[in-house]
C-alpha cells in the first residue's frame, strides 16, 4: 500500500502505551501492509504500528524470509461468579 515514515527515538509516540486492537478489520489490515511494505523497504527484521505513528498493537516481521504479523485483540476478562 504504502510507505511509511519511521519515528525515531526520542518521538513523544514512541513513549505512550499503544491500544488493544478492538477488530481486524479493513483498517487493521491496510496497517498491517503499510506496516509491512514500510518494514521491508527500510530494510528490516520487525515494525511495530507505533514506529510509524500509529498507537496500536499491531507488530509486522520478516525473518528468514517469512513475513507476518501480530495484533492484540482486546478481550474481555471472565470473572468467576
């Protein structure tokens, strides 16, 4: 989709906590492409949404080859009655 600006170190975005991922949805996934395509023209091994500005856990990788991702889906807690 498209390339990304990397945050530095020292970007305030960098230092906040990022948000659980409610929904993969067509959202989800154009960041997660835009995370990836940013991470293999750097080059790179792993980008987490953050570094590109985005305050979500979402994380892409490349190793050996093998590219993929991970986001943290919020769930909600059982409580025991």
């Amino acid at each position: 989709m498209a390339v990304q600006p990397i945050r530095l170190f020292g970007d305030p975005v960098l230092r906040q906590r990022a948000q659980e991922v409610d929904d993969f949805d067509k959202e989800i996934r154009t960041l997660v492409q835009d995370l990836t395509d940013t991470m293999l023209a750097a080059p790179g091994a792993g980008l987490a949404a953050p570094q590109i500005g985005v305050g979500l856990r979402v994380f892409t990788w490349n190793v050996d080859d093998e590219v993929g991702h991970l986001h943290e889906v919020a769930q909600l807690e059982q409580v025991a009655c």
